[in-house]
C-alpha cells in the first residue's frame, strides 16, 4: 500500500518551484485546535465522568483528534481511554480461521446486499474518520440502487438543526459537533451532491439510554412512514445499530427501529475490530486475516460473519485493513477522487507551526467544513492535503490567531 501511495504522490503535480502567489492577511475564527492545545486540554482536565472515570478525558481528546484530521493521534488517545492489550492466536488457529471463512470486499458486498433491503443501518466510532470515509465509498452505488435518504445522528436536531442543509449542499460547523471531521463533513458533502435527501433524528429530549434509542428509532420511523416506497441509510454511532435485545437499553435504535416498522434492516458494525494505535493491540482476528481492503468474512454457507454482543447483533461485521501513514496522512484518504496534494508555504509571511484548512471555493471559509485539514510545524515542510479536482481557498493560521489566505488549484 505504501508503494502505492508513493506512486500516488510522484504523479501528482502541485506544486511550483517558485512561490509566486497572493496571499491575503485575514481575521479567522475557528474552533480547531492545534494539536498542542488538545494535548493542553487533556492535561488539564482532572474532571471524571460517572460511568468512564478518568479516561474519560481520552475519549474527548481522541474525538478532538478526529475532528481536526489527526487520525493517528486520534487512535492514540482512544487507547488511553480504553486500556490495550496484546493477544494472538496460535498459528493453528490462523489456519482454522482461514480456512473457515472466505474474504471478499465490503463494498461489493454490502452493495449488494442492500439491494434486498429497504433500510441500511451502519455505525462509527466517533473517534475513527476510517469508518466515515468507508461509508462515503458506498455513497453513490447505494444511490444507484434506490437508497435516496439518509440520516445521521451526528447531525443536530430540534432547536439549533441546520435546516437549510439539503439546500446549501454543504456543512458548516453548526451542522453537527462530530460532522466539522472533514471527513465526515465531505461524506455529508458528497451524500448532497449525489442527490440525496438528508435528514436528521436524533432525540431532542436531552435523555439517554433506553429513552434515546426508542425516540431516535421514532423519529426515523416518521421519516420513513413519509416515503414509505423509498429506501434509507442511517450512519448511527458505536452499539445504536445493534438489533435483538441490548441488555443496557432493552434494545438499540436499529432493534427498536425494527419493531417500530416491521422492516428488518441489513445492519453493519464497523467499530468492534478497528485497528488500534499500534498493530501489535490489534484484535487476533485482525492480525490473522492479513487484509489488504475492508473486508466481509463469508461462511462456507454463505452468510457473513455478524458481530455479536449477548442477545443483540449486527447481520454484518466490517473489517479494515492496517493503515499506512505517508508523512502523517492515512493512506485511505487518497481514494475516493481524492489526489495526494504536496502544497508549499515558503512564500507565507507568518511564524509556524500553522494550520492549514482547505475550503472548497464558494463555501464560506468562516462557516463551512473545510475538505481537508493539517498541521504544518516549519515552512520548510509542505502541507499534504486529501483534495478534489477543482479550486480551492487554502487558509493558513498559527497559534497567534494571525491567517493568511491564498487560492488553489488541483488538477
């Protein structure tokens, strides 16, 4: 994978040997945080949480991670959270489960699938853009077999929702907390352009466990009692899409949403064998199929292997191979239309490090999600960005609150 990327990145022409653009000083606001600042905050958090203590300051500082880009760093601090550990199977058991199971892509898999289905449900881990950015893969070929809706609990709802999404085409950072990951921003993105219909269902009762499930699950039961012809896809978090009985809740939003319509969805769980921050943490199984792309797991008879927890399940686990970093970006971002894009900043008359946010041009750069987001720390480095054919306006700003803004051009 990591040759390939190398390729990638040689064929790809960005930038020029002399730095002759205009670069505009202006006011920015913005609430990403510079990596150092998320480290800060971590530190000087001493609070602990009801139900995960102390690590719960981990799990906040992971989705901090993930939502200015920092895949790595985001793995990382989840681990600290969580607690890892090192566990392999035996060279026997590989052969067994190799034998076992047959491995095919998940793309192709779900896609297909699905076609039997009126309602998809798959989840994410709120730290992980991995899992956004294989939804986002599935986007257009779903599409094309009549999933024409979409809803995502990430998106606000009630009072603050952003009600003029479907027609502004693009988020901005009031749209969601989890939704300003550029990554999910351009699943968000990309689910508009394509053609779909987005819409939200969180609970707006502020309540939790049961309560919430049964009113999200509700909430997408309107939805889809008001096109009762048209097929849905729900990008939910972590244990929502379970189905069967959940012992925490009684049942989880997909097990509620089931029983609410009488339609049985097609479920998939991306979360339980994502990678860890080092491959050694991986789980067994991970570190025995050897992938290669996000794979399903096929039985000799056919069916796939499910995730199970207790009573409750999903019809379809989700495994996704190792990632390979190239100067800090995850080899995974560089599918998809997206180019490996080298940007040079010797010309920018400001101190470092800095931040560098890609906005697509005519979306507001004080608003919208950027495409794509890293941080720069000398101007001797350059900025490697996951972007797009097309323009762009990139904005540079450093920890003294001074941004620079100049346009761009992928080709």
């Amino acid at each position: 994978m990591k040759n390939i990327l190398v390729l990638v990145l040689a064929s790809v022409i960005v930038s020029c040997k002399q730095d002759n653009r205009m670069y505009e000083k202006i006011d920015f606001q913005t609430e990403y945080l510079f990596d150092s600042e998320i480290e800060n905050k971590i530190l000087s958090d001493t609070t602990e949480n009801s139900h995960f203590g102390s690590g719960f300051k981990y799990q906040i500082g992971a989705a901090d991670y993930a939502t200015k880009g920092n895949y790595e760093s985001a793995l990382a601090t989840w681990d600290l959270a969580m607690g890892t550990s090192q566990k392999n199977y035996t060279q026997s058991q590989i052969d067994s489960i190799n034998g076992l199971y047959r491995k095919v892509n998940a793309i192709d898999y779900i896609t297909e699938e699905a076609k039997q289905n009126q309602v998809l449900i798959i989840n994410e881990a709120h730290h992980n853009s991995r899992h956004r950015v294989f939804t986002k893969s599935l986007l257009q070929k779903l599409y094309d077999n009549g999933y024409k809706n979409i809803g995502f609990e990430a998106l606000t709802n009630g009072k603050d929702k952003d009600s003029l999404l479907n027609i502004r085409k693009y988020p901005i950072q009031k749209t969601g907390h989890y939704i300003k990951d550029p990554q999910f921003g351009d699943m968000l993105r990309t689910a508009l352009e394509i053609g779909y219909h987005v819409f939200s269902y969180e609970d707006t009762t502020d309540a939790n466990g049961r309560e919430r499930e049964i009113q999200q699950a509700k909430n997408i039961q309107r939805a889809i009692e008001g096109k009762p012809k048209e097929k849905f896809l729900i990008h939910c978090g972590f244990a929502h899409a379970l189905e069967g009985n959940y012992s925490a809740w009684g049942k989880a939003m997909a097990g509620r949403l089931a029983e609410y319509t009488e339609i049985d969805p097609l479920t998939v769980y991306q979360v339980y064998y994502s990678e860890k921050s080092k491959p050694e943490f991986n789980h067994p199984l991970l570190k025995a199929l050897d992938l290669t792309e996000s794979t399903v797991l096929i039985y000799e008879n056919d069916k796939p292997m499910k995730y199970e927890y207790g009573e409750s399940f999903s019809d379809v686990s989700v495994l996704h191979a190792n990632t390979n970093y190239e100067n800090g970006r995850p080899n995974w971002l560089f599918d998809n239309g997206n180019k490996a894009t080298q940007l040079s900043l010797k010309g920018i008359d400001i101190s470092f490090p800095v931040m560098v946010l890609a906005y697509k041009k005519g979306e507001d750069i004080q608003t919208a999600v950027p495409m794509d987001i890293v941080e720069v720390e000398n101007k001797t480095d350059f900025a490697l960005l996951a972007l797009r054919e097309g323009e762009y306006e990139i904005v540079a700003k450093n920890l003294d609150g001074h941004a620079r803004k100049f346009q761009f051009h992928v080709e």
